[in-house]
C-alpha cells in the first residue's frame, strides 16, 4: 500500500513545473492589479464610482463651471473703463483681437465691441449690429424688466458671468459687447469659425441609406440628430469638459425610452473625466470605458446619424463632442461590431445573409491564418490527402517553417495596408498593385512563402475589410497575430485555447453594465432576432431586452 | 437594477452548467467502459437504469439544498452534522473535486498526445490549459455559466452532425438480442455508467447561487437529462457501428468510429477533427466546472478569500493530474473516482438528509 503510494508520488521535475504553473498566474495577477491601479488614475473606475457618488455635487459643480479657477474669477466691476481696462490687459495683446469702440447716440453713451478675426460675419457685423447699436438701441431696450438680460434683437444673447467667462468666450469666436452703464459684458452672435460642408461619412459608406454624415460642428450634428424626425423625446445635455481647453459635449438620448440607471451611469462617468484637453471623441472613449486593458472597444464610435439614432430608439445613449465627425454610442455589444444600417434598409432575407457574411468573415480574419499553421505545421492528417499533398508540394521550397513564413506576409500586408492609408489618392491604387500583386507574386517565385500562404492571407485581409466598424477590424487583426503564436506553439490545441480564452475574455467584458456578449450569453432569445438573423421588421415588436428600456415597445400594437 | 452586482445565475445557465459538468471525457470512453461490464449490446438499457437513478440522486440534492436558500453544500453541512464531521465530509468532496479536475485534464492530455501532439511533453499540454481554466474561473461563477453557454450549443450540433454522419456504419444487428442474458448484464453495466454521471454533485452548490431557487428541480433534471440523451445516442450509434466486440478492444471507441469512415468532396475528409475540437472544449467547462467547485470548497471551509485559493488550486490540481503513470493508471483513477463519488453520495447528501429529517421531526415532536 504504501510502496504503491510512493511509487505513485511524481518526482521532482513535476513539483517544480507545478511551482512554475502556481507563480505564472499569481505573477500575471500581481501585474494585472498594478496595471489597473496605475492606469485608472484620473480615469472612471468601478472601484471609484462610489467615492465618486459622495463627491457627485462638487464634481457636477466643476463641470457646470466654466474652470476650476472662475470660482476665484474675476467678476465685472460694472466701471465700463475699468473692465475694458481690464479685458485689454488679460487679453488684449492676442494681435487677431479688435476692440471696436463706437457710441451710442441715442443714449449719449458709448460702448465697445470686441471680437476675433475670422469668427464671425462681418458684414453682419458692420451693417447691422453697428448699426442697430450706433443709432436704433434706447435705454428702454438696456434696461429690460423681464430679466438680467436686455431685451435687445439679438437671437443669441447671454450676460456674461464674470470677466474670466467673457474673455473665453471672445477668445472662443463669441462677439462681445460692453456698454458704459451696463453691469455686465454681453455676449451676442455665435461664433462661425471656418469649417467644411457636409459630406458623405468616410469609414462608413453605404450603397443604401442616407449619405449624411456628421461634420466637426457641434450645433450642427445636434441639428442632424434632430432632423430624424418630429419628437419631443430626443433630449440633449451639454457639459463642457476640460482642465485646460474646454470643449462642448452632448449626451442624446430619448428621455421616454433610456434606463434612468444607465443614464446616471453615463452621467457620472462623464463627469469624472479629468483631462486637460478632449482632442477628440476617442479620448472620451478612452476615458470613460470600463476595461482599459480589453482588446475589445465597449464604446462604439459612428459618423452617421442613422445609425445614432436608430441607437436612440433601442435605449442607448449617445455621446457628442465638438470638434469631431465622430458620435460615440453607449452600451455597446459585440454584435453591434458586425452590423450594419444596411442590414435593416435592405429587406429582411439578404440583409440576415449579409450579416452572417460578415460573421464567418469575422472569424476568418481572426483564425485562418491560425488554422493554417497548426494544419500545415501540426496536423497535415486532419485535412484532406490530396490537398496536404499539393501543399506541401508547393511548400517545399520554402526554407521557414509555417509560422515565419505567415508571420512574413502577413507583416507585410499590414505594413501595405497602414501605408495606404497616407498614400496620396492618385498614388493610392498604383501602389496597391505594386505592393499587392507583384510583391506577392514575387514572393511566391523567390520561395519564401506558398501560394497557398498567399490565398489565405489575402482571404484574410479582405475579410477583415469587410467588418462595418474600422475599430472592431483593429481589434481582430492584432487578436489574430496572438491567434497565430498559439498555434504556433500548440497547434490546433493552442488554436482551441485561444479561442476558449477570447470567450472568457468577452464574458467577462461589459459595457457600462451590459455584458458585451449579450444576447448569446446571458441568453436573450428575444433578442436573438436582431443576431444572426436580421428578422422582418413586422416581427422586431419590441427594444432590445438588455437595455431594460422604460418603453419597450415598438409598435402601438404588440 | 440595470448593472447586476449579485453574482447569481439563471435557471437555464444553471441547467448548462450542470450538464458542462457532467458531460466529458465519458463521450470518449463510455461505450467502452460499459461494454466491458456488461459483455452483451444491452449496455443502453443500463445508461437509461442509471440515468433515472442519477435523477433521483440529484432530486435529492435539490431538495436538500433547497432547505439551505442561498449556502452551498460547504456551508450547511456543517449545520446539519455538526462543525467537525461536516467540515471533515465537505474537505472530502472538496479533495474530491481537485481529484475530478486532475483526471479531467489527465485525459484531455492523454487524448491530446495521442491524437493531435504527439511528442509534446505533458506538462506543455496541461499547464496552459489549468492557466486558460484560471482565467475563467477568477471571473465567478457567471463567467464560467457564460462561456458553457456559448460553447454547449457548438458541443451538441457537432456531435449530432458527427452521429448523423457516422449511421452509415449503423447496424441494428450490432445491438441485437435485447436481454439474451436477461436483467443480469444490464445491472453489472449500473456500477460503470453511473461513474460517467460522476461531477453531478455540483448540484449541491448550484442551488445556492440560483437567482430562483424554486426551479431548480426543473432546471437541474434538465441539465442531467440532456447528458443523458447525449451518453445514450453515443452508446447506441458507436455500438451500433463498431458492434460490442471492437468497442471494448478500442482505447477511445467513439473517436475509432468516427475514423472509421471518410467524407469525399468535404473540407475536412474525417470528422474526427470537429469531434476533438467539441470535445476538447467540453473538456475545458468540464474542467472549469470542478476547478472552480474545489476552489470554492476550500474558501468557504476555511474562510479564506476566493481569489488566492483559486491560485493555489492550479499547482494542485497540476500535480493530481500528473500522478497517474499510464493511461493504465488514468482509467483506475477514473474507477476510483466513481467508487469514492458513490461514498461520498452516502455520505453526504443521503446521510444529511436522514440527519436533516430526523432533527426536524424531532423539532416538531418537541415543539
């Protein structure tokens, strides 16, 4: 009994592979956590949303305000020499400034306009304003009973609240106006800095749907996003956001139908965003997502008003920044990744079979070149003789073994394919052919990679160019190269492996509460119509389930 | 409440749990195992015996569960049988679970070696394998639930489509005469079939995590109901296929099976390569399942956090992997794990129940 139990008591060599098999993970544990807590520094973190709760008001205080600094900001002294004094020594020497002094005929009186080059009309300027200033405006219209503001007809009128607000705003393309007996600096005309039209969106073409896309303006992508349709639902909250330089934001949604709950949740979040600058919407992004270390995006990002508002209306909410053509969109799953508006425009059948298309291309990208290493290098008996034997035919000038041999043309097609985004557009097909078809061809004759080799890696490519989200395509052609050292390493097993460690990955993954693999798991069979499948419109009778809408339901009649 | 915080499951994820559970390395083996005990093609009549018996098992667990809403086993056996025999029972079934994880992935790798890597060493097939199990298992139980459900639909249409494929071998002949021998053979099948149910006990700490509580008499009998569709199909179409004799001569009959024949004009001429990539992933919730029951045993026997124990499960479960010797070895362990799965059914959750019955009458009594 006893002999057979230390017979059975595996030598050393097996103890130490153990100690190796505990400290790898407790190692990767132990990074992990240091990487979370480094990089969640002046970030959202879940740890953090309940400190956050108790800090909400003085955080909502800061991003209502201007800055940090106006809660010291200067306030206007209601002397009309002294705050021009003091506007022309805190901003004046910026050289596209114009102060503009003129009087007031009717009230004896004199004021001052003070704007930038370039941000406004100026022959509005000068015809109207002037003019309406100069010789039409009276003490009664200074002086208005109805509130701190005078009634004068301007569209866009505002008091300033201090000096420091009324400088940025100017400096911001705002037309200022200080008048003599006036308390505070007045605010008129918009900015209308340079911009450029609306075009089609870029990374989002359609051959059906709308050819709108969103534009670098705030106020007019709101105006987009209202001109879906006549709704009193569609509700839009400003902040301004920003240490430094700030920024206009906008949260979207439609006020009967969004979760309350995800709707704070984004709330809260956006309100911890500590950043001197929001360059673009992919810092919001950034900010505000829940794994930092997640391959996966869990905030989509769009140019088309459609598809935001087609979000809308499933309970999502939207996040719009100034600045930037690109809407972000609040909850995301995985399936958002692969569909597109189209699969809807389109009637239901070739729409359910585009989007099973773009799955199987989804995996391809991802696992064929995979596939091929752990067939050609591991199991060459698993796949049909005939075809093991002509590849490895066509192999056999090949010095490399399989995983070199992917690893280079596959490098070099993602090298060919960042460099054709900086080409010129004249350049752009020329080198194409050049990169594509003759550096491939070339190979192939030179011996250092299998046509075979270069079939799957061109499948590859224009799989991963079919997925509708640039981003999603990112992320699934760097998952793919870890794919091909799994492979590399265990054959179809490590390919296996890979594969159960994505799914434990994505299961874990959530999205502002919502896991990213719903419907699939946690299962949702209602909301497995809209997966694979694109079902009739007549039968997507209610919102998505895992929204938790206040409204689900899409037609009067269910 | 739109972000769930409560780390419970639903009742068809508890459904596919315990089925992941259940349904393993027996898909492989089974037709084997029970021919060779009962020596005649009844071998079916015995998975269907055993899979009502195993019903009834878990019909109990269910119900003692149920009296406990929200503990797992670890947690109210100590309150049935007292602190030290209850604790003493449940670090038995929570070794007991370390053992099941050992030889889950001890026969993974040996399939693995054989079929797919031949000339890895071993310790490169099963220690990547416990750290992919790690990963899941840090995420909860709603993790793991999570992945079984993505994977048990792929299991199933596979192997169906494999089955299917295979009835071209199918011959009725194969599994006739029923009962020659008469109800002998089939009661010397019981012992090794209702070793393929052994995991089942992780109904015991199921019921605890079940968001509701009260289906969990449904959703347990259907998530050992569909392991034993799945065992009785494997049974009848290898056996039906191979017949009884080659069946018992083959170290992996369903494999041999599915081998046995070529699909021309298809991408992959043999099915044997989708039947191992099912397989193996069934392996990996197989393994998930008791790596992160045994894990949750010693926390919650000891009081300690989940996370750490979870770390040192790996280097433990990695060395029960690794004592068997031989593939010899690897199907006594097996043997060994379903004699000390019968023991432990005794003792745990018929033992308690008695203990459990008796003390509430004699509350009632004296009340």
């Amino acid at each position: 009994m006893l002999s057979s139990i230390i017979a059975h008591i595996p030598d050393w060599l097996v103890f130490f592979q153990a100690a190796i098999a505990f400290l790898l993970p407790v190692g990767a544990n132990y990074l992990y956590n240091i990487l979370n807590a480094w990089g969640n520094t002046g970030r959202f973190t879940a740890a953090a949303a309940g400190r956050n709760a108790a800090h909400k008001d003085k955080t909502a205080l800061s991003a209502s305000q201007p800055s940090p600094s106006s809660a010291s900001g200067t306030p206007f002294s209601g002397n009309y020499a002294a705050d021009l004094q003091a506007i022309r020594s805190a901003i004046g020497s910026n050289s596209d400034l114009h102060f503009r002094e003129f009087p007031l005929t009717k009230l004896h009186t004199k004021g001052t306009l003070i704007y930038v080059d370039g941000m406004q009309n100026d022959r509005l300027l000068n015809l109207r304003i002037m003019e309406y200033l100069m010789f039409e405006a009276t003490a009664d219209t200074l002086a208005s009973p109805l509130n701190s503001v005078p009634a004068m007809p301007f569209s866009d009128l505002t008091a300033a609240a201090d000096l420091t607000a009324f400088n940025r705003s100017v400096l911001f393309g705002h037309a200022g106006l200080l008048i003599d007996g006036m308390p505070h600096g007045l605010l008129i005309e918009l900015p209308g800095g340079a911009n450029r039209s609306v075009t089609e969106p870029v990374s989002e073409a359609l051959l059906r749907g709308p050819r709108l896309g969103f534009s670098e303006v705030l106020s007019e992508n709101t105006s987009m996003l209202r001109c879906q349709g006549f709704s009193d639902g569609l509700e839009l909250k400003s902040y301004r956001i920003g240490n430094q330089m700030q920024k206009d934001l906008v949260i979207a949604y439609m006020k009967d139908i969004v979760n309350p709950e995800l709707l704070q949740e984004v709330e809260t979040r956006i309100s911890t965003i500590d950043s001197d600058f929001l360059a673009e919407s992919g810092y919001v992004e950034q900010l505000i997502e829940d794994n930092w270390l997640s391959p996966f995006q869990q905030v989509q990002n769009t140019e088309r008003p459609d598809r935001v508002i087609s979000a809308l209306m499933e309970g999502r909410i939207a996040i719009l920044l100034n600045g930037t053509p690109f809407a972000l969109i609040v909850p995301v799953t995985f399936s958002m990744l692969l569909q597109s508006p189209e699969d809807y425009y389109e009637r239901w059948l070739p729409g359910s079979l585009l989007r099973m298309l773009r799955f199987a291309a989804a995996f391809l990208a991802l696992m064929a070149p995979a596939l091929y290493i752990s067939f050609i290098s591991f199991h060459p008996g698993l796949i049909p003789t005939e075809l093991a034997i002509s590849i490895i035919e066509a192999r056999q000038g090949v010095p490399f073994p399989s995983i070199i041999e992917v690893l280079i043309l596959e490098v070099s097609i993602e090298i060919l394919r960042e460099a054709g985004i900086r080409l010129p557009k004249p350049v752009g097909p020329a080198m194409g052919i050049v990169g594509g078809l003759i550096i491939g061809d070339a190979a192939v004759n030179a011996g250092i990679v299998s046509p075979f080799l270069v079939i799957v890696v061109a499948v590859t490519a224009i799989s991963s160019f079919s997925i509708p989200m640039y981003s999603a395509g990112i992320t699934l052609r760097l998952l793919r190269f870890a794919g091909m050292l799994f492979a590399a390493f265990l054959g179809m097993f490590g390919t296996i492996l890979f594969f159960l460690l994505l799914c434990s990955h994505l299961t874990k993954l959530k999205s502002f509460g919502v896991p990213y693999l719903t419907p699939v798991s946690p299962f949702r069979l209602r909301d497995w119509k809209d997966l694979f499948f694109r079902a009739p419109l007549s039968l997507m009778k209610r919102r998505p389930a895992m929204l938790k809408t206040q409204n689900d339901r899409r037609k009067s009649k269910v | 409440m739109f972000t769930r915080t409560d780390d419970k499951i639903t009742a068809s994820q508890a459904a596919v749990f315990l089925n992941n559970s259940v349904l393993g390395a027996g898909i492989l083996t089974l037709p084997r195992g029970v021919s060779e005990a009962v020596k005649t093609p009844d071998s079916w009549i015995s998975i269907l015996l055993s899979g009502v018996i195993v019903m009834l098992v878990i019909l109990l667990m269910v119900k003692l569960s149920q009296q406990f809403p929200g503990q797992t086993v670890f947690q109210y056996a100590g309150r049935i049988s007292g602190k030290f025999i209850g604790g003493l029972l449940c670090l038995l079934l929570a070794i007991y679970f370390v053992v099941l994880a050992g030889f889950e992935i001890r026969s993974l790798a040996e399939v693995t070696l054989f079929f797919l890597l031949e000339g890895t060493p071993i310790w490169a097939v099963i220690v990547p394998f416990i750290w992919a199990g790690t990963y899941l298992v840090c995420g909860g139980i709603n993790s793991i639930a999570r992945v079984f459900q993505i994977i048990l639909p792929i299991s199933i249409v596979v192997l169906l489509i494999s089955y299917g494929v295979s009835l071209r071998l199918f011959n009725l002949d194969h599994l006739r005469p029923v009962l020659s021998d008469g109800i002998a053979p089939v009661l010397r099948g019981l012992k090794p079939t209702v070793l393929v149910y052994t995991g089942c006990e992780v109904t015991m700490t199921l019921v605890a995590f079940m968001q509701q509580p009260r289906q969990a008499v449904k959703a347990m009998l259907a998530g050992i109901g569909l392991p034993l569709c799945l065992y009785l199909l494997t049974v009848l179409v290898v056996i039906g296929g191979l017949s009884i004799d080659s069946a018992i001569t083959s170290t992996w009959p369903t494999i041999d099976l599915i081998r046995s024949f070529e699909i021309t004009g298809f991408f992959v001429e043999r099915l044997e390569f989708p039947l191992m990539v099912i397989w193996l992933m069934q392996m990996f919730c197989n393994f998930c399942s008791f790596f992160f029951q045994a894990s949750l045993g010693f926390s919650q026997i000891f009081r300690l956090k989940l996370k750490p124990v979870i770390f040192v499960m790996v280097p433990l479960i990695f060395l029960a992997s690794m004592v068997p010797k031989s593939v010899g070895d690897v199907f006594a362990l097996g043997d060994a794990i379903g004699n000390m799965g019968i023991a432990l059914f005794i003792l745990i959750p018929l033992l308690h129940s008695g203990i459990w019955l008796l003390r509430k009458k004699g509350v009632k009594q004296n009340g």
